[in-house]
C-alpha cells in the first residue's frame, strides 16, 4: 500500500467531519427587512407579531435564518437603504419602486405583490366638497409631496379638470403627519386630506370625516415586496424562499381575516408604543385587498399617473424587467 492508499482513509474521514459540520441552507444567515408600520404592510406586522410569540413565521420557513425588521415612515429612506445594502429586502408602496428603478437604470426588482386599494380623499364632517371642481382654491393635506397617495390625489383633480400638475396653483397641498390630521381637520385648518387606511378610517371616527373617493383596488397598488437587483444576485434561493414564505403568509391573512387583524392591532400597539383599536383595523380591513400578484400592467398605471401629476416629465426605459419571479 503507497502513501497515496495511507492518506484515503484520513481524507475520507475529513470528508465526512466537513459535510456533517457545513451549515445547511440559510444556516447562520440574516435577511434585513424593512417595512411600515402601517396596516397596508400587514404582512410585516403579523410576521412581527408572531415571531415575538415564539412562533415565527418566516424563520419557520427558513431555519437557521436571522429575520430582522427595519422600521420606515416613507418609501424613499427604504430605497435608499436597499441600494446602500442595509436592508436585503422591503415592503414599500409603487412609486418609490418606480423612482427607483428609473434613476438607478434598474437595479431594483418586485417579487411580489403585498396590498392594494386603502386609499381616498377623505373631507371634514358638514363639507360639501365631492367633486374634482370643487376643490380649486382649497387646501388638501397628504403625507408626502410626491409619494403614492399625493400623485393619486393630482391625478383625480387633474382628470376633473384642474391645474395641479408641477407648479398648477388651484389646488394647495400640505404635506401632513398622520397624528397632526385629526387636530387639523377639528380646527379646519384643511379643507381635505388624500390618505391611507387606517387613517381614513380614524378620521371618520374620531372627526366624523367622509370619505368622498377611493381608488379601485384593481388599478392601485399600495404595497409590494421588493429586493435589489445585487442582493437577489448575492443569494437568488435565500430570496426565493423568503418570497415563497411571503406568499403563503398572504394566503393566510386572506383565510383568517380576524386573526390576522387581531395580530395587525396588537403589533401596530406594540410598535407604537399606545393602544391600537381593533375596531379601527376591522373598520379599514374591508377597503384593502392581500394579494401576491402583481404585473408590470400594475406599475405603468402608476408611471402614467406621476407623468400626469407633473413629477416626471419624461421616460426614455420600460418597466418590463421590474416585476420578476423569483
């Protein structure tokens, strides 16, 4: 027996100690994710919920893996932190995405769909505002210039026949904190408000507010699941699986809508640091749709609203290679 024959037994051994001791997929990983403590991000929220009870959803699914939660008010922080790498992945509304996969020429990609609807242009108890015309020389609160629900309230007024778009002056709008809108609207300090659940749903209990429109669900999205382009390359199963787990949790909302809303209520109070009503989650639930698809068809809506609300002005890609499955 040569030396060659002496060494097969030890390397076999070695073998066997390395394939015994090498992590199994996912082992003494972290997925960073980032979302809103918003109901629309339900799926964030009941992850969250779960997981503080020891029963979590997503590590369930993927054993060995760190899930941890990244908290944003806004969708453009969470892109930035996506592109910067400090989070892997995030739930966030459309036309963050969309910004985002434009100025970056791509590098970002939706893996699935999270919500849609849960938005309206909600008025003050006794206003007889309710028409696009109505709204000229009024002052309407939204929660950000330029994001999902400011480009959704220009489109209306613009498509009922206002100057809105860029620098149109018939309309004034006032960037709002969701806390402020109650105190504002007592004080009739704003003649109306463009907003999501469950804030409407708070405004019409707490101010007596009406709403006055909604956006279809079937052409507005509200929330989705998204990644960068670099970080699904880094680990394209990791994703895929994480992706897959998201959408079994979206099966589950939809056939336990008064456990999950219960887990929305109790996560939002545990986040907030103050008691978050059931009732007002049961009353928003109904407005909003859980849903994993999600087309390309879905975001060229949103591209041809922010063209119409002036915020771009010119679009030189296409959106086709945005949504991807995983």
């Amino acid at each position: 027996m040569g030396i060659k024959d002496n060494l097969r037994p030890l390397w076999a051994v070695c073998l066997i100690c390395f394939l015994s001791s090498s992590p199994a997929f996912g082992q003494d990983k972290t997925l960073r994710v980032g979302f809103f403590p918003n109901i629309n991000h339900a799926q964030a929220l009941i992850a969250q919920n779960l997981a503080a009870e020891g029963q979590g959803w997503f590590e369930a699914r993927l054993p060995g893996v760190t899930i941890t939660w990244h908290i944003f008010n806004i969708g453009a922080p969470a892109m930035e932190a996506l592109f910067a790498k400090n989070i892997d992945l995030t739930y966030v509304g459309p036309n963050p995405v969309i910004d985002a996969y434009l100025k970056a020429r791509g590098g970002v990609s939706v893996v699935a769909g999270a919500a849609r609807g849960g938005t309206g242009l909600v008025v003050p108890a006794g206003s007889s505002l309710s028409q696009p015309e109505d709204f000229k020389g009024h002052r309407i609160a939204i929660p950000r210039v330029g994001n999902t629900q400011d480009i959704a309230c220009r489109r209306w007024l613009t498509r009922g026949g206002l100057e809105v778009a860029g620098g149109g002056r018939d309309v004034r709008f006032i960037p709002v904190a969701y806390p402020s809108l109650l105190h504002l609207f007592l004080r009739k300090e704003i003649d109306a408000a463009f907003i999501a659940e469950p804030w409407i749903s708070w405004l019409e209990d707490k101010a007596g507010a009406r709403l006055i429109y909604a956006e279809p669900a079937e052409t507005s999205l509200i929330a989705v699941l998204t990644v960068s382009a670099d970080g699904a390359a880094a680990d394209p199963e990791l994703i895929r699986r994480f992706t897959e787990a998201h959408r079994e949790l979206t099966g589950w909302i939809k056939q336990n809508p008064e456990e999950a809303q219960k887990r929305v209520a109790a996560e939002l109070t545990r986040q907030m640091k103050r008691r978050f009503s059931l009732d007002l989650v049961q009353r928003a639930w109904p407005r909003l749709v859980f849903e994993n698809e999600v087309k390309v068809e879905d975001f060229e809506i949103s591209l041809e609203a922010a063209l119409e609300a002036g915020y771009a002005k010119s679009v030189d890609m296409k959106l086709e290679k945005l949504v991807v499955k995983p």
